[in-house]
C-alpha cells in the first residue's frame, strides 16, 4: 500500500486548510486509514481515523475542527481542518490499517 499526503501549506491562525491522502488500493480493502501529525520536539501523534465502516475518531486536541472523511471511488481520504491554531503546525502523515505503511508527509505551517 502507498500513500501519498498533500495539500499542506502556510495559513494564519484561525484559517482552514484540506489535506489528502491518495491510496494505491482500493481503501475498501484496507481496515482504516488514520492521520497522525509530528513536530521536531514530538513523536507522532494520532490525529483522526476513518474505519472501513466509516466511523471516526478525533484526538482531543482537534475534536469540532477537524473532520476526517474518503472518496471511496478516488481511493482518497481527507482531512478537513478549520479554525488551524499554531500548535496544529506539524508535518502531517497518513497510515493504513492494512500493514502499516506512512506516506511521505505534507508540512502544515500555522502562522499566529
């Protein structure tokens, strides 16, 4: 499985951005796909998860702004962030459920 991130950029503080996460496979075969973030100081942290059935979870951190959601005919999954505050800025990855695998990450850069 390969992922591939994308969409990440400089917003200001309060701004709203939407990164993707193009799978190889079809993202009907694979458990979930999740998005986790990570800064230089942090080990990688869980953001939110999509699982095949199509239920959801949020980290604390990003519960009422962020909204996790697929195209299953694009095989992409989405992260909807709105309200972006500084501490959201990380280098944001993807994994699959299915064996593990991490895209190459896209840098979300929040500017206060």
């Amino acid at each position: 499985v390969r992922l591939v991130e994308s969409g990440g950029g400089l917003v200001q503080s309060g701004g709203s951005l939407r990164l993707s996460c193009k799978v190889s496979e079809s993202i009907l075969s694979i458990p979930g796909i999740a998005w986790y973030r990570q800064t230089p100081e942090k080990e990688r942290d869980f953001v939110a998860e999509i699982r095949l059935e199509g239920t959801t979870e949020y980290a604390d951190s990003v519960k009422g702004r962020f909204t996790i959601s697929r195209n299953d005919a694009e095989n992409t999954v989405y992260l909807e962030m709105k309200n972006l505050k500084s501490e959201d800025t990380a280098v944001y990855y993807c994994r699959d459920y299915l064996i593990g695998s991490w895209g190459q990450g896209t840098q979300v850069t929040v500017a206060s």
